[in-house]
C-alpha cells in the first residue's frame, strides 16, 4: 500500500498545529490585554472558521488566496508562484480551521490564571516577557496542551477545505481524509478502512499521551491543599 | 525611607481621595470593604493608575500626572504582600524567592535564598511547594519573596484575612518582628481595627475614597475626630448633643447631663462618644457622670457580658442604648446586689466630643 498519504497527512497536521499554536497563542494574549471596541468583532472573526461549514472556509480562502485574490497577488509578485493546488495550501486550509480551537482554548486558560500572580511578580521586578513565559506559559499549561491537541487532532482531520484549496493530488495534497474519501468513491472499501484505523490510531495515541504527560506534570492551581 | 503620595482616581461611581505620608515606621490604613484601601495601595505599587496626583518615594517620583512620570511597577522598588499570598503555584519555596533575583551570580543567589528561608523560619522547606505548606508558612513565603528584594516601601494587603484566629496572632507576632528587622516603611492594610492599632503607631481612616482621620492611634481612638471615624475604630455610643455651659453636655439621644474634660471641648461639636469599654459599673466614690440605668439586653461571652443599658429619669421611648462590658465575675455580684440600684459611671476624662 501506497503510504504517502500518511506521510502528507503528518506533514500537514504537525505544520499546522505549530503555526496554529504560534498564531493561536499569540492572538489570546493580545485579546488578553485589549481593551478596545473591536473585541468582540475581533473574537468573532477568530472563531468564525470553527463554526462555518468547511466549504465556506475553502471557498474564502480560495478567493483570498487566487490568483486575482488580496493575498495571491501578493505572492504572485512576490514569489511568482500560487499557493492553490499547492501542499502549502493543505497546510493553510488546516491551519485555519485549527486555529480557533487553539485560540479559544489558549484564551481560556489564561483568563484562569491569578492577575494577582502576574502583579506579584511585577512588584517583583520581573519583566513583562519573563513573566509570560515562566509564570503566564506555565500555569496556563494544561489548557494550552489540551488546545494544541485539539488543533491537531482537527488539522489532521480536516477535509472540505483542504479539498477546495487544495485539491486532490495524490502524492502532494492527498491526506488521509482525502484519501478515505475516494477510496470509497471509487468502491475500494477494503483499502479505506485501513486508513480509518490508521487515523484512529494516530488520534487516541496523541489524546492519550497528552492525558498521561499533563497527569505526570506538576499540577498548577493557587489554592493550597490544606 | 519616607512614602508620599497625593492621588486621585476616578472610576464611575467612586472616586478616590487620599493623600499619605508614611514616614520610617508602618503606617496602617484603615477602612471598610469598598472605602478604597486596596486601591491606594495598587496605585503605589503602579498596579493601577491614579488619574491624577503624585507619588514619591525617598528622593524619587514614581507617579506624577502633571510631568508625566509613571514608573511601571518592575522600576518602583515596591514589595507588595497580597492577601492570598500569590505564590507561583508551580514553583518551589526557593524557586518563588529566586524568581525576582535573576542577574545575580548562582551562588550568590543561593546564598541570598538560604539566608532569607532562615529570617522567616523555612528551613527545609525550600524544595516544596506553596500547596505542601500551611497557611501560615505560605505567608511567610510572600514574605520572604518580597523583602529578599530589600523594597524601600512595604505594601501588605489584609495580610491575615486568610488565617484561622490562633495563626493570626502567631503570624502577627511574626510579621511585628520581620517588620522591626527590616529598614524600610511599610503600609499596611486592613479592616481589622484592632490589628491595626497593635501593629501600626500611625493610622489613616479611608471611607468611600475619601481620607476622613490620620494621625497617632491613641488621638484616633481616644479622641475621634468625626461621627464616621468613631464608628470605624468600633465606638458603639454616640450620642446627638446640646452643648451647655460649664464643661457640660445634655446627651440628647442617652437623656442625660454629662460633665466632660475642658480640653476635651471642642466647639460646635455635634455628638459624643464613648468607647464601651471605659463605661464601668458605677462605685461609691463615683459622684460625677454616675447614673441609675436599666438593663436591656445581657449577651454572654466566655470571660465577660455585654450589656445594653438605658438611663433611668427621662423616661422616653426615643432614647437609644448605652452598651458596656462587665467581667462576668462582676456581673454575678451586680446581680447578687439588685438591679435596682445598678449605677454606670461614665468618666468625663473618657467622653469625646466630636463632629
């Protein structure tokens, strides 16, 4: 059996999940601290691609991305190469539909972190950089975990948009997903259900470890135990 | 090293008006929930920002809204003690003491720790974590954390709130003694009055933002300068007042005359007070301010009654109750003697007039 579409899928989840994380960090520790009028237009447009139909996404992203799209003309001139039909745009397509369960999760478990924690350590002269990565970073950890897992588990399983972005090219764009898909089309069911064990596999192995890392972690939370 | 700080903050519906001067020693603020305390204290750490006004500390500005000074707090050399302590959860004795001493030499960081866990009695504790220690030993910890850093101001925040009545005194002693080690002032904050007055010499009274006494405890408590400072340091009588001549008051809302101590005249005072515990059951050799009263109420304690009482003579419906405590052993032979003939003596050196 032909396993590139193992590799592409691992490839394209594993990209994702990191400029999923990167992004989906970032934009919850912006909104974090911002207090202006557009937050909650600014919420809402980070969550839209969780809630609209994978369809939606690709075809957004199709008209962002062509060839007479804002950001295609950008990369046109700039690179002279399209992203569409590309392996670049699998990555895109999961990253996008992955980032909002990083950045919803990522919000979460920072607003659960103590302000008084950071105020300590701001009386205590520590500056604001350090103070997210060695106090904000740690104590937000389970719940940045569980996000990035998420978002992994979601890129991984992504579909409708990778396929309208993308495209179905095997060797280059076909994940598993994809590859289920028209293994059925085609009647090879045999030969599909492979690949569903193979992603079932690969989904639990990464929920799992996750559970029994963060179990082995130093729990966090302020409040004593007695 | 002197603390200064005249700030205003405006916030809907609140609005913040102190003006503090905190000399070498510890000044307490004291104050209901809501009167702004926790706040003054935010805004010198440079936790929140005062919406105009200044603050300085030593020969340094920290805050000044008209030059457009505004240290941030990592700049301000402020230790700030929280009332839930606010120790790094994920991090150990030693590593919550380390946190603000990163630029130092590793040895001399170790040194610097060992000698800090030994000033506040943590020793071989230093590799466990905030959730393996005691409520106590966890201040001692937010202690320990802020002054490793020789801040020149100390800024505690109802420290106690947290801790069971026997730790409380246990950790004051505590917190009295590391006070009196440590060179700098400090600022403390609380509601408790009698903390207050047993750990500050100096006390400032916030309520509803606004500073209404300062000044040496014994002046606030003895001779408070107004109604509402006279509630908060826990005056339970007050009385309306006529001022009449010759050293005396008609003490409108008790029914009675009171003789009061010339210097303790001011004039165009509104009300008088007494604290309970200076109301006494009268002696034979009480003849001035002692007066035939009836028992209302009797709530007991463990070691003393309290009663409420109404003065005898003026019978009248409007009158409000005097109360006062008596040791219990005091109260049997009161009881043993009638009630009757039960006097109170209320001493004219202990009666305040005020606005």
């Amino acid at each position: 059996m032909d396993m590139l579409p193992l590799w592409i899928s691992l490839k394209t989840s594993l990209s994702a999940t990191f400029l999923a994380f990167v992004l989906g960090v970032t934009a919850a520790k912006l909104m974090s601290v911002y207090r202006g009028r557009l937050k909650s237009v600014l919420d809402g447009v980070f969550i839209l691609p969780l809630v609209l139909p994978p369809t939606v996404v690709g075809f957004l992203l199709l008209v962002l991305f062509g060839r007479h799209g804002p950001l295609g003309k950008v990369l046109t001139a700039l690179f002279s190469t399209t992203v569409i039909f590309s392996w670049s745009a699998t990555v895109i397509a999961s990253t996008v539909v992955a980032f909002p369960l990083m950045y919803r999760t990522a919000r979460g478990a920072f607003e659960q972190v103590d302000p008084h924690m950071l105020d300590a350590a701001r009386t205590m002269g520590i500056p604001e950089s350090s103070i997210f990565t060695r106090i904000t970073m740690p104590l937000a950890w389970p719940g940045i975990a569980a996000g990035t897992i998420l978002a992994f588990a979601r890129a991984l399983g992504e579909f409708g948009a990778t396929l309208m972005l993308a495209g179905n090219i095997p060797g280059k764009t076909q994940t598993i997903p994809l590859t289920i898909f028209f293994l059925v089309e085609s009647g090879q069911r045999d030969k599909a259900a492979l690949w569903v064990l193979i992603i079932i596999v690969i989904s639990l192995a990464a929920i799992t470890g996750l559970h029994y890392w963060t179990s082995h972690q130093i729990p966090a939370g302020g409040q004593p135990e007695r | 090293m002197a603390l200064r700080a005249d700030i205003e903050r405006d916030l809907p519906g609140f609005k913040l008006r102190v003006s503090l001067d905190c000399q070498e020693k510890t000044l307490g603020l004291l104050g209901g929930s809501g009167s702004g305390k926790s706040m003054t204290l935010r805004c010198i750490a440079g936790l929140d920002k005062p919406t105009r006004g200044r603050i300085t500390l030593g020969g340094r500005v920290l805050f000044d809204s008209k030059e457009g000074i505004d240290l941030p707090p990592q700049q301000r050399r402020v230790g700030f003690l929280f009332q839930n302590y606010a120790l790094f959860p994920h991090l150990t004795v030693a590593g919550n003491i380390a946190m603000g001493l990163r630029g130092m030499k590793k040895h001399e960081q170790k040194k610097t720790i060992k000698e800090m866990v030994a000033k506040v009695k943590l020793e071989g504790m230093e590799n466990r974590f905030p959730r393996q220690l005691s409520g106590g030993q966890q201040q001692r910890v937010a202690l320990a954390r802020a002054l490793v850093l020789q801040p020149e101001v100390l800024l505690l925040d109802e420290p106690f709130s947290a801790l069971d009545n026997h730790l409380r005194g246990e950790m004051e002693q505590e917190l009295k003694d590391l006070l009196g080690s440590y060179d700098g002032s400090s600022v403390f904050v609380t509601h408790n009055l009698e903390e207050a007055y047993r750990l500050c010499p100096n006390l400032l009274i916030l309520e509803d933002g606004n500073v209404i006494a300062g000044g040496p405890r014994e002046d606030i408590f003895n001779n408070p300068p107004n109604l509402a400072t006279a509630r908060i340091t826990g005056c339970q009588n007050l009385s309306r007042i006529r001022i009449r001549k010759d050293n005396t008051v008609e003490a409108l809302d008790w029914g009675c005359v009171l003789h009061v101590n010339s210097n303790n005249m001011p004039s165009g005072a509104s009300y008088a007070g007494i604290p309970s515990r200076y109301i006494r059951p009268a002696g034979k050799d009480d003849l001035i301010n002692a007066m035939h009263c009836r028992v209302i109420n009797v709530i007991e304690s463990p070691y003393q009654v309290t009663l409420s009482v109404k003065l005898l003579g003026r019978e009248s419906n409007n009158l409000s109750c005097l109360k006062l405590s008596v040791q219990n052993e005091e109260w049997q032979r009161i009881i043993s003697q009638g009630l009757e003939e039960f006097k109170i003596c209320l001493p004219p050196e202990r009666v305040f007039l005020t606005f």
